[in-house]
C-alpha cells in the first residue's frame, strides 16, 4: 500500500470542494416516457454519494449521463469545474464499475485493467507497475493471466473496480456493483470499497435500490423518485428526519398511523387517530388542522410494556395485542395488533427485556419527537 | 415443427433432459444417407484415383507434369479467397446493421436477403447475364444514358464472376455473423468508451475480436462453397476463368477419363480440408488469446 502512495496512485489527503454538479437535467424518450424531470444533484469530491430510488426512477438514466451514454434534453454536467454535457465518453475520464461488470470476455484479467492505460497511450512499463498496483489494491495479484470467466463472481466484481481505478479518475460511477453477489459477500465487499475509497481519496457516485447497501456506504444518499432528487443528505439524517412520506418508506422501515391532525403550530403537532385517540409529535412540513396526515414511527423507538405496568404518562400510549413475534437474532419483532391498525415493534434482546408471545396484552409507548407527522400524499 | 417451438418458446433447456428416451435414433436415417450417397462415394473416388485404368500413382504424376493443373488449383484457391474476403466486407456491415435495427427492420432485412433463394443459382446467373450481357438491361440504360457509345461486355471477365459468387454467396455468410453478433454484449462498447476508447478502438478491439468466432464461420462456409462453385464460372467466366471444379467435370464428361478425375477430385478435397483445418486453427488460437 505503501508503493501505492509512492507512485501517486493514492490520494494526497482528502480534497475539498465540489467535483460534479448536476444541474437541472431533463430526459424524455420519443414513446413519451420522461425520464428526468430537472434533476439537481452536487457532489462533493472524496465522498460516496448513492443515488437511491425504485426502478425506474431515473437513476440509471442519471449515471448513464454522468458517464456520457445518453445525453440530457437540458441542463448541465460539469466535472471539475468543466462542462462535460456534449463531451463524448471517451473524453470524459471518468470510471465505471457495471452492474454486469463488462468485463472484456476476451482478454486477460491483466488486459483488462490495462485497457484503460492502453487507451491512453502510456508508457509499457508504467502499464505493467501501474497494473500489478491495481490488482494489489484489490488482492488480485495472482489471477493476472486469466480470463475472465476463469474468476468467480467476487473476483471479477474486484477486477470491475479494479480497471475502473487504475487510471486515476476523476470519478467514479458504480451501477449496483453488488447486485450479483449473495449476501454475504456483499457485506465484506462494502466494507472492502469503504475502505478503498478512502485509502484512494475517491469520489463516487453509486447507484442502488437497496437501502441498507446505501446507508452503509454512503456520505450521502439522494433519494430519487420520479426522474428528481426529492431528499439529499447524511444517512442518519434521512433517517431521522425525512420529508415526506416516500423517502420515510423508503429508507429504514416505517410504521404509519392515518389520523386527523387536531393542533399544529412551532413543530409540535398533535393528531386524533380514527378511533379517537390522541398523539403528540414533530411535524415534517407547515400544515392546517383538520388535514389528514400519517405519522411515521420506525419500529426500535417503539416500547413494549406488560399491560398491567404501564408507564405513567398519559401521551402516545397504545395498548393492543402481540399478534406476532418474529425472532430475528439479536432483536425480536413484534407485530402489534391495536383493534384496527397494526404497529411493529422492534426490541433487542437484553437480559432485562421481558420477552412477550402471540395474545400477550401489550401496552406501546414512542416519544413525542419520535413521531413524525406528514400530511398524507 | 418441434425445433422452433423448441426455439421460440422461453423454456429453459436443460444439457441433460431429452425429449424422450432414443431420440438420438431419428438422426440414424441422415447418418445412413450421408454413409451411402457421400462417404461411399469418397471412398471410390479415392480408389479410383489410384487404379483406374491401372494400379499406381501416374494420374497424379500426369497433374504435376502438367503445370496447367496445378494453374487451374491455384487459379481458384485465389477466386476462392477473393470471393470470400468480399463477401465477408459487404456482408459485415449487413449483419451488424440487423443486430442494431429494431427487430422488425432486422426481420425484414433478413428476409429480403433470402429472397434470391427463392430462385435457383442457375436462375439468378441467367439473370445476370441478362442484366450484364451486350444487349442487356445494363448496356441498354448506360447507351440511353449516353454514358457510352457502343455496348461493352461486362461477361466473360474475373470480376463478373467474382461479383455474381459476392451476390449468390452473401446470405450463407451473413446469417452465421448475425447470429454471433447478437451474442455480444453491447454493455462492452460502452465500458470501453467510458474507459477511453474513441469508437475505431472500440470497433478494433472490442467488438471485432468478439465477431470472430462468426465471421470465422461465415467465411469458412462461402470459402468451402467457393472452391467447387462450377455453374457460375462456367456460365459468367472468360476462358481465364476456368475452375478446377469444371476440369474435373470435363474429365467424366468430356473426356471420360475417371481416373484422372477421380485424381482430381482427391486433391480438391484434401486441399479444401486444408484449408478448413486451417482456418480452424487459427479461429481456434485467436479464442484463446
């Protein structure tokens, strides 16, 4: 790692300031289709950023007009300061990892990561340390002279980000690298690119449907629906405090009660549930009472009481019934029936924690600032 | 009837399951026919060659003493290759054009190239010497258009030929490239250009690497063709023209000298085995590279 640093293939500390900005990109197709809708996206150099949404809503689109395989109808593309928008991808000098790797079926694992060199035209002897330091990186070194599909899944996924690095990029996109990877696995190679990632002061732009991939890795996640970015952030703030009802859905999992809201004003709302109950929480946007809204509740900030001891408040106290337990390792989950809605509870599993089973009377209880209140979509 | 619901359906074929036990049997009457009207056949063309009108090797010292033989083999080993090459240049670029087009351009492209087998290849270089002759349609519209004063002959020369085997051959080597183009992954072309490659580097090392395996195919196919086409060159050609094909017609024929015919024959055959062998070798080691 070391000869790295040497020969200038790793970063010289983190870099500051913007390496690629997205401005305002619109895509439609002749079947009518749109694609984008004025998406906006800035992403600082040296960090990961995970575009993350359903498919089909334009993330891909996204990264195949970062990488310059499409182009947009309007808006711009710049990198590094430098606008790229009519630049063909040849020029672009920017790596891809492909969600099938592309890995040329034809040429050596050496080949292959050479290839972006080659295209370069740099010197034969820099090709052949520059390579072997790339293979290094990835712990490859020993499958130089195979072919490609001499390697397993992991190895070639490895020899994918291998030749996307090597030739020192200004960035780097990567299409759900680890979708073909079973679980396992995947789990050691994020950790592998995170810390590649920063050992090489890289910045990338990552493409994923998977949420819990995307918190893991990334600085900051952009949640896109429909061809625009509806929420960009730190993984924890998403989390916490989403702005509308879909990215809630989509990142982490959600509990959502529909009420009316009875009392709003400073962030504080307090919503009539259908049965006539009454709880207190944050609201996410400015809204008027009497409107129909839904409150969010992630399942670990709720708590499970026996229903003879509850806790002695009065506010967002629900008492119901274990309808299911679902043991999950190091947590349990249960699935609470409240005579009409259903809640889902997660506990971790300590030695104090009562354990409860199905037809238990239950008392639930959330925090106040652990309820969000969005008005209902 | 079976084969193409076979092809057309989405069921995933599985190496080990059969259609039913013995299926293998139904190829036993081909096996049969090809054992009695081909490798029968074969094996007394080659006896012949060496004892007809007696036992021994004068038939084939008679083709080297006679270097006009030996002129014809090479004459259409080169025709053979000529043809091959050109079909293979404007054939490519049809090929590739049917694996980009929407599938129902692509349909109909390929349709249309299998039109003229409708006709025979007899028909067709008819046709052309119709079209091509001195009072044909080609010398008629070119004094029409006063490009020319008196009619030309187009027949009767090399490229006539050439160009007639091009047209007849074209389909046999466009169908085996269009099916190993489609097998290529297109994701390929555009991880070589995110990786620097301008579109001539993409198309040299990426892509025509990759088409090699059906173009190896497809030129193997017409080159074999090529090196017994008889009735085109007969038909098309000058006398400059004449095919080892046709010397070894002229032999049963004409002269009706089986022996030396048979002679002939042999030599046609191990060359085109050669020259297959060959082809495969080097198809064989550029897979491995």
């Amino acid at each position: 790692m070391n000869m790295a640093a040497d020969l200038g293939f790793s970063g010289a500390g983190v870099r500051s300031g913007t390496c690629l900005v997205l401005d305002r990109l619109t895509r439609s197709y002749p079947d009518g289709t749109v694609a984008l809708r004025g998406l906006s996206l800035s992403v600082p150099a040296g960090r990961i950023v995970s575009l993350l949404g359903p498919s089909g809503s334009g993330k891909t689109t996204t990264l195949k007009m970062i990488a310059g395989f499409d182009k947009p109808d309007s808006g711009s593309i710049t990198l590094a300061g430098r606008d790229i928008s009519r630049t063909p991808p040849h020029m672009r000098d920017i790596g891809m990892v492909f969600q099938n790797y592309a890995l040329f079926p034809h040429m050596s694992v050496f080949d292959n990561v050479a290839f972006p060199l080659r295209m370069r035209h740099r010197a034969r002897r820099d090709i052949e340390t520059v390579v072997q330091e790339a293979l290094a990186l990835v712990e490859l070194q020993g499958v130089a002279a195979r072919l490609p599909r001499q390697l397993s899944g992991g190895q070639q996924q490895r020899v994918a980000l291998a030749r996307a690095i090597v030739f020192r990029p200004q960035l780097l996109l990567m299409d759900e690298p680890l979708g073909a990877l079973d679980r396992q696995l995947r789990k050691s190679v994020q950790s592998e690119l995170k810390r590649l990632q920063r050992q090489l002061d890289l910045t990338v732009v990552y493409v994923t449907h998977d949420q819990e991939e995307a918190m893991f890795l990334s600085d900051e996640i952009a949640i896109v629906q429909n061809g625009q970015i509806v929420q960009c952030g730190a993984p924890a703030a998403l989390y916490d405090a989403p702005e509308s009802v879909f990215v809630a859905g989509f990142l982490g999992e959600s509990n959502f009660l529909g009420g009316t809201l009875a009392e709003a004003g400073a962030g504080r709302a307090i919503v009539t549930l259908p049965d006539g109950r009454q709880m207190r929480g944050r609201s996410a946007a400015p809204m008027s009472a009497g409107r129909a809204v839904s409150v969010l509740i992630r399942p670990e900030k709720l708590q499970v009481h026996v229903a003879s001891r509850a806790p002695g408040r009065e506010v967002n106290v629900l008492a119901g019934r274990i309808d299911l337990v679902n043991f999950l390792g190091g947590a349990v989950e249960y699935e609470v029936d409240l005579d009409g809605p259903r809640l889902t509870a997660r506990v971790h599993l300590r030695a104090s924690a009562a354990t409860f089973a199905v037809g238990d009377p239950v008392v639930l209880h959330v925090e106040p600032q652990d309820c969000l209140v969005f008005p209902t979509p | 009837m079976m084969d193409v619901a076979l092809a057309g359906g989405t069921a995933q074929p599985v190496p080990s399951q059969r259609l039913f036990s013995g299926a293998g049997l139904l190829a036993l009457p081909l096996i049969v026919l090809l054992a009695v009207v081909y490798v029968c056949p074969v094996g007394v063309m080659l006896a012949d060659s060496f004892t007809d009108p007696q036992p021994g090797l004068q038939q084939y010292q008679r083709m080297i003493e006679h270097p006009v033989y030996l002129q014809v083999l090479a004459r259409t080993f080169r025709l053979a290759v000529v043809v091959t090459a050109a079909t293979a240049i404007c054939g490519f670029p049809v090929a590739y054009y049917c694996t980009i087009a929407r599938p129902a351009v692509a349909r109909i492209a390929l349709g249309l190239l299998f039109v003229p087998f409708w006709a025979s290849t007899v028909v067709r270089t008819y046709a052309l010497m119709v079209i091509l002759g001195r009072t044909g349609i080609l010398n008629g519209a070119l004094l029409w258009a006063g490009l020319i004063s008196r009619p030309t002959q187009f027949l009767f020369h090399t490229a006539t030929v050439q160009l007639a085997m091009v047209q007849i051959l074209l389909p046999f080597f466009v169908l085996p490239v269009y099916a190993g183009l489609r097998t290529i992954d297109l994701s390929l072309l555009s991880a070589a250009e995110g990786l620097g490659a301008p579109p001539w580097q993409v198309f040299r090392r990426i892509y025509l690497p990759l088409s090699l395996p059906g173009l190896f195919t497809g030129a193997l196919i017409v080159f074999v063709f090529c090196f017994g086409f008889f009735i085109t060159p007969t038909l098309l050609g000058g006398r400059r023209d004449v095919t080892i094909a046709m010397v070894i017609m002229a032999q049963f024929e004409g002269q009706l000298d089986w022996g030396f015919g048979a002679a002939l024959s042999t030599v046609l055959l191990a060359c085109t085995l050669v020259a297959v062998l060959m082809m495969l070798r080097v198809a064989k080691q550029d897979s491995n590279r």
